[in-house]
C-alpha cells in the first residue's frame, strides 16, 4: 500500500484505551457542525412563524419537493415496527457524553439525528418569501459575484439525493451548490409529519448544527440568488448514488460525476461471471467459488462439485474422528464399510484427473449410475447429522491404521488441488442467492443437492435467477457468532485501475451462536435490516446493534493473542481482492473519464484470518440504520471530497482515511495461513501462494506406486509412533487399545 503522510501504516496495532476522537477535534467539527454565517442582512420574522404552516401548506410543499427518496420510504413501512425498540430506548437513556470518539451511540442517535431532519425540515418549508426576507444590495453583490467566480474557476457541483456533508464540505472550499430552491433534496413534508425512527431511511445522516433559523433563511436567500445565476449551467461535480437520476445525455465532458458507466461486478451473476475464469488459478483473489447456472452443462459442472465435496468431506470425517479417538468401526453399524472403498477410489480417480490434465467429461458417470451416488449420498448425510454413526466392520487396530493412513495420505494430496479446501468445511452446505434480490431477502441455505435442484428448476425448465456459492462453514466468531466485514472503497480510474481503500468500516454480527446444523438465519445471514428482527434475542455477548467498527473488531483481535492479523492478513486481503476483481473487469466494464464511485464490498473472514470477498454493492447503504453507520458515513462521505476534489489537485493533499491500493509494493497476499487441526494459527506470516507444488510424477501407474510407497513409509511410522514425515503432515496412533 502506499500511505501517504497523513495515513502512514502501522505494522502493529496500538491499543486504544483514551476515548480520543479519531479525527482531529477541528476536523470533527467541520465535518459535524454547518458553518454560521455572518448576518449580513436583517430578516423580520412574525413571531410563531412554524404556526403559519398549515396542512394544506405542507401538502403543497409536498407535491414540489423531490420525490428520490419516496419510494426508499415507502418500501420500508413494514419494517418499521422492528425499529421501535430502538426509539424507546433512547427515550429512556441519558445522552453520552459528545467528548468520545462519536457524538452518537446505539441509545441517542434517533433523537439526535431526528431533532436535527426536523430542524431542517421546518426551516426548507418556510415560506420565506411571504416573510418579505429579501438581501440588501452588498449582499446580493457578494452571492452573485462569488457564484461567478464560481463559475469561472469551475466550482459548481449538485448533489442528486440527500447527502448533506457533500454540500459542507465542498461549500467550505468555496464551491457553489446549484441547487433548486424549490426541490429540496428530500420529501422534508413527509419527514416532519413522520415518526422519528423513520430517519434510518435517508441516504446519509443530517448534520447536526447549531445553525439558527434566521441564519437558515439568510441561506436560503443566498441559495435561490445563486440558483438564478446557475439554473442553465452545467455543474462541475454531481455527487449521486443513484445512476437513474443522472442525464447522461445532457452531461458535460468535464464534469466529474460519482458514478461509472457500466460495471458487472457489483450484481451477483456478473461477479460470478467476472471471475469464473479465477475458480481454480493461482490468484490473490479469495472468492468462494460459483456457479451461475445457465445451461444444463453449468448444472453438471455444480454437480461435479457437489460431489467432489462431499467425496472429500468424507475423507475430513474420518480422519477428524480417529484423530479424536473416536471408534467408527462396529459389526453393527449403519453405514457399509465398502462406502470408505468407494470413497477411496473416487478420490483417486480426481487426483488423477488432476494429474494428468485430463478432460474426460462426466468422469465419474453421475447421470448414468443415478443409484450408485444417491446411496452414497444417503450414507454421507448419515454420517454429517449422525453423532454416532459407525462403519458395518469388527473393529481391529490394524483396520484403524489402515483407513486412517490411507484416508489422511489422499487428503493431503487433495488439498494440492483444491485452493479451497479449508473453508469447504464437512457439510457440504451451499448457499442459494437470488440474482436480483438485495438485503438477504430470498437467500436459503441447504446441503442437499434435491432441493437445491428443485430451487434453481422450475417445471423442469432451469432459472438463470439464482447463484449457488460454497458457504464457508469455518468463519471467525467472535462471541460464537459469525461476523461479516462492510469494506469500502472508491475507484476513481479505471484505466489504470486506481483503488481507494478506507481504513474504517463496520463489523455485522449475526444474532446467535454459528452452528452448522442450525440454518436459521439469525445464525448465518448478517444482513442489518434482517438481523434488526433479533436484537432483542440475540446472543448477550452481541453489541445491541449487532455492530461494530473496524477498530473495535482490533481491539478483540488484540485482546485474543492476535494483534497482527488486521495489518498483516486482513486488511491488506480485502484490498488485494478488491484490486484483483476491478482488473478482471476492466475488459466488460465501460469508463467515462471524469468519473468516481464508491462501493460497498462484503468480506468474510475465515477462522484462520483470511478475508473471503461475497459480493460488491453498487450503492453501499449510507443510511444512519445503526449509530455505527451513522457516525461513520459523515467521515467517510468527507473523506470522499478529499480525494476527488483535494488530491486531485494536490497529490500531497489529505485524504482522509482513504488509502490507495498499490499492489506492486504490497507483501505476498494473504492466502493460506499454517494452522493445527483445530484451526488454530502457528504464524501470522504471509504464505507465497494459493495452491502448494502439484505432484511431479505425470502418469497414473506411476503416481499409483508413489502412492503404495508412501502408504507402506506411513504405517512404518505409525507402528514406530513417530510423529512428523517427509510431506510434512502428521500421523498419530488413532487411540489407545
């Protein structure tokens, strides 16, 4: 990464124990507080002016405002209910203390953030023109020569939705806002009139200022004056989030908008598609592997995959159990021995395709021995939900060595051939997505491969809606439940590919305890807006908003003995990922010149510290849905103008907590980490690649005898009891006898 003099990277992580602002305390001022202008013109207001709003006023000012966030609103009513646990707490809790690091916490950020919407609402629905407000002549000289000036140096931006810190921020650089006085930025009538937890739906969090209403009017005025000047000019900077809202037709050349033309990554089949090509090279990019089906032969190549899982799943079992001296053999048992042969075989069968490079399609002849692997599948089933499920075969040591040196030699050759063999856990669990749905909404999580089928057919006929992606079944916990990582970052050059990655973002917890035979969504879907149904039942160890930030994610990593993974594995992880997927789609992605966007991508991370890219988000949701969010997004949406409005100009300007992605001067990425058979981490080091050295022997009888003598060198050490051998895995006796 290159840092610059302001974002400098630590190679450990510092405690926090001071409650010290992260930003500087003029920083947070500016980019909390509107700046108050000097009164340059004495306004007369009648007193009880809000008393002259009546309802038919409101319904008016109604019909001309902005209608962006009216749908947003609208489809949100029927969660609203879920949200009312939260506007009584605050009603009930003290304010904090506004000295920490955020003016806002979980227990006031509604009334703080709803006291200052309807502050602003009140004074953008005075009608100040019947208040006969007007600026006097100096007045009217300054605003119309600074918006000339404006003009001349190419200073004037628009803000398409409600982003009010956007607007500070460029106002205090002497930019000026083309702003319709008459559309407001959002429905300001329907937010007086409604109730205060309604303030999770705008698009980013309202300043909270200390500005007066005389000084709001004096605004206006400035605003409108302004408007006049700006109404057939073309803006400089448009900052939107929302592509609809943008004529690109009428757009200047030279206008620098917040948004990219076309992007195929941010939908869940496009990223499947953009990196289908990644699925098996050796590659930065950590991507559970996809399969958006299309086509009867993207059906079979799942199904290859399914069972190439469970296969090798089987293999994980049973070297898990004895390695726990757990006895899986009994004459009375409930699964047939010969399933370990069939096993067996199989596995070899694929390494061998592995080895030689073969492309016989159908290998194993799924679609015509229908029988053969159902029954197999039915046997391993037994063996993921089965406690106590035992092979049908009189139990002897000699037996125990031989199923364990055999089963442990192929799956540690297997791992040669699958880069993600680690996260594939034992249940062969896969996660069925809707291509087209966003917030969790219609995600199912299952194991068998019927009722995924049955999913993605309908009246025999395949859909092309849905993306089936292999969950990874060994997550980081945190308090026994999984987490998942909002990482965002701004790309302001698409050829070449300049990344921005911010150094904060937001940690979502899932509600309970992770359980791989649980498939509730409390436990395995983070999503905000679906976990806001399991606050008040979720695990006690979880923050209440099941959320945190980035450095309160550092704290428990330091205070688990893990101090260095954040700077060390994960972080610079999601960058090399994030890189990784916009260079795959430079050739099906289409760039304007004089562009920027931000996304939103999710991470998550492993048990052993590696971050694993889900998805990317086009719109990364600004809105103030948790303190969190809502005192992150006025630093981050700040930050965004020092980039693309100071570093632009100045390439030693501040840039906030942005830091660009400069793969070249980055350590080998995080990829695969030495850990023990629990999971546990030996280093902290980065490994040198995805896939280890594949086996040098080409021809089949020839890896068959590399393989007898490696079985035969095995069970000399077992029966000796040494521990380590030449491939570097270990081999213990199973248990006493």
């Amino acid at each position: 990464m290159n840092s610059n003099k302001n974002t400098s990277k630590r190679k450990t992580l510092t405690p926090r124990r001071d409650n010290k602002p992260l930003l500087n305390p003029k920083a947070k001022t500016k980019s909390y507080t509107l700046s108050t202008p000097n009164p340059i013109v004495t306004v007369e207001i009648p007193e009880n002016t809000h008393n002259h709003i009546s309802n038919t006023d409101l319904e008016n000012e109604e019909k001309q405002c902005s209608t962006t966030n009216n749908n947003i609103t609208n489809d949100k009513q029927d969660s609203s209910n879920q949200i009312l646990e939260l506007k009584e707490e605050s009603q009930n809790s003290e304010l904090s203390s506004f000295n920490t690091r955020y003016q806002l916490n979980s227990r006031n950020y509604i009334q703080e953030l709803h006291k200052a919407l309807i502050k602003e609402c009140k004074y953008n629905l005075l009608d100040y023109t019947s208040l006969n407000a007007k600026l006097d002549f100096e007045s009217l000289t300054t605003v119309t020569s600074r918006t000339l000036n404006a003009v001349k140096d190419q200073k004037i931006f628009s803000v398409l939705g409600y982003f009010p810190t956007i607007s500070l921020e460029l106002n205090n650089r002497g930019w000026v806002e083309k702003r319709d006085p008459y559309r407001p930025p959002t429905n300001y009538s329907h937010y007086l009139k409604s109730a205060p937890y309604m303030v999770n739906w705008i698009e980013s969090p309202p300043l909270i200022s200390s500005i007066s209403e005389n000084e709001a009017i004096v605004e206006r005025l400035r605003s409108a004056q302004s408007w006049n000047i700006l109404k057939d000019k073309k803006s400089d900077y448009i900052f939107v989030t929302r592509k609809r809202l943008i004529n690109w037709s009428n757009l200047s050349e030279l206008t620098s908008v917040s948004q990219m033309t076309r992007h195929v990554f941010c939908t869940k089949n496009g990223l499947a598609q953009c990196l289908e090509s990644y699925k098996n090279a050796v590659t930065n990019l950590m991507f559970p592997r996809c399969h958006y089906i299309r086509s009867e032969a993207d059906s079979d190549a799942f199904v290859e995959d399914y069972i190439t899982t469970a296969l090798i799943s089987t293999l994980k079992i049973i070297v898990k159990a004895i390695e726990n001296n757990k006895k899986i053999f009994t004459t009375n048992g409930n699964i047939p021995y010969t399933i370990i042969d069939f096993v067996k075989r199989c596995v070899s069968k694929f390494l061998n395709k592995q080895i030689t490079g073969s492309t016989e399609i159908d290998m194993w002849m799924f679609n015509s021995q229908k029988e053969v692997w159902n029954e197999f599948m039915i046997h391993y089933t037994k063996l993921i939900i089965d406690n106590n499920a035992k092979f049908d075969h009189e139990y002897t040591y000699e037996l125990e060595l031989d199923v364990y040196a055999k089963c442990k030699y192929l799956l540690e050759n297997v791992k040669n051939y699958c880069p993600q063999h680690y996260i594939d856990g034992i249940t062969n669990t896969w996660i069925i997505k809707p291509s087209s749905n966003c917030s969790g909404h219609g995600i199912m999580l299952s194991r068998d491969l019927h009722t995924i089928k049955r999913k993605i057919t309908e009246s025999g006929v395949l859909r092309n809606n849905y993306i089936l992606q292999k969950y990874i079944e060994r997550p980081l916990l945190v308090y026994t439940c999984k987490i998942d990582l909002r990482q965002w970052f701004l790309v302001t050059n698409m050829s070449p590919v300049v990344v921005w990655m911010y150094k904060e973002g937001y940690v979502r917890f899932c509600a309970n305890s992770f359980s791989m035979q649980n498939m509730h969504e409390s436990i395995h879907l983070s999503n905000v807006r679906l976990q806001m149904k399991y606050r008040k039942i979720r695990n006690p160890q979880v923050p209440d908003e099941c959320m945190w930030d980035y450095r309160e994610l550092q704290d428990h990593l330091r205070k688990i003995g893990q101090e260095y993974v954040w700077d060390e594995l994960i972080f610079p992880g999601m960058g090399e990922s994030v890189y990784a997927v916009l260079k795959a789609a430079t050739d099906t992605s289409y760039y304007r010149e004089k562009s920027f966007q931000l996304f939103g991508a999710d991470f998550l991370i492993t048990e052993n510290f590696i971050p694993y890219l889900i998805e990317i988000n086009s719109i990364p949701g600004l809105n103030p849905s948790t303190s969190t969010i809502a005192n992150l997004a006025p630093m981050l949406l700040s930050d965004i103008v020092k980039v693309t409005v100071d570093y632009e100009k100045n390439s030693n300007a501040d840039t906030g907590l942005f830091i660009k992605v400069v793969p070249e001067k980055w350590k080998t990425p995080a990829v695969a980490v030495t850990v023990d058979s629990g999971g546990n981490i030996f280093n902290s080091t980065v490994a040198a690649a995805v896939q280890p050295a594949p086996f040098t022997t080409r021809y089949h009888n020839q890896w068959m005898d590399s393989v007898n003598k490696k079985l035969a060198a095995l069970q000399l050490r077992i029966n000796a009891r040494k521990t380590p051998d030449d491939s570097g895995f270990q081999c213990s006796k199973p248990h006493n006898t």
